[in-house]
C-alpha cells in the first residue's frame, strides 16, 4: 500500500476530505519526528512503541580484506509492537 492508497483508505474510514487526511497524516508524522529529535519515544495504543536508540561506535572487519573500519555512534529508529499485534502476525494471515 503506497501513500496515496493509504490516504484514501484512511479518508474513507475517517469520512474526511482526502486533502485533510493528508494533512492531519503529516501532522502527525512531523510531530512524531520531532518527539524522536528530542530523544522521546512514542506509544501509539494498541499498536506499539516507536523509539530512538543509541548504537556505540564499533569496529568491523572487512571479510575480503580483514581491514578493520570505525563505524561512528549513530541514532536508529527501533519499533516494538504491542503483544496483540505479535499474536496476530505470528498466527498467520487470517480470512
């Protein structure tokens, strides 16, 4: 499902304007961006928990060339889904 599908889905589920749903959908993008600038999580409600984490800096090795490389602290971006969602992803797709 790409963007725009999801717009329209979300419109219709809503009963809002598709330009609304666009916008109340990059409101909440960019407030959830800012949250994760400011090293905050966010909890969405029976769905999950986004996540800033810390990676230290390390050190690697090439396997072809054993030369070993600094790979620098950095911030990703981790999702830990609610437990209802893992039961249901984990029994399969249900019809």
């Amino acid at each position: 499902m790409n963007n725009k599908e999801f717009i329209a889905e979300l419109a219709e589920r809503t009963g809002y304007s598709l330009k609304d749903t666009q916008r109340l959908v990059d409101n909440i993008i960019n407030a959830m961006g800012d949250a994760f600038q400011e090293d905050n999580c966010v909890q969405v409600p029976n769905f999950g928990t986004f996540e800033s984490k810390k990676k230290l800096e390390r050190v690697i090795v090439n396997p072809s060339t054993g030369q070993r490389m600094l790979v620098p602290p950095k911030l990703v971006l981790t999702f830990k889904p609610n437990q209802t969602w893992k039961d249901k992803l984990k029994g399969g797709v249900q019809q």
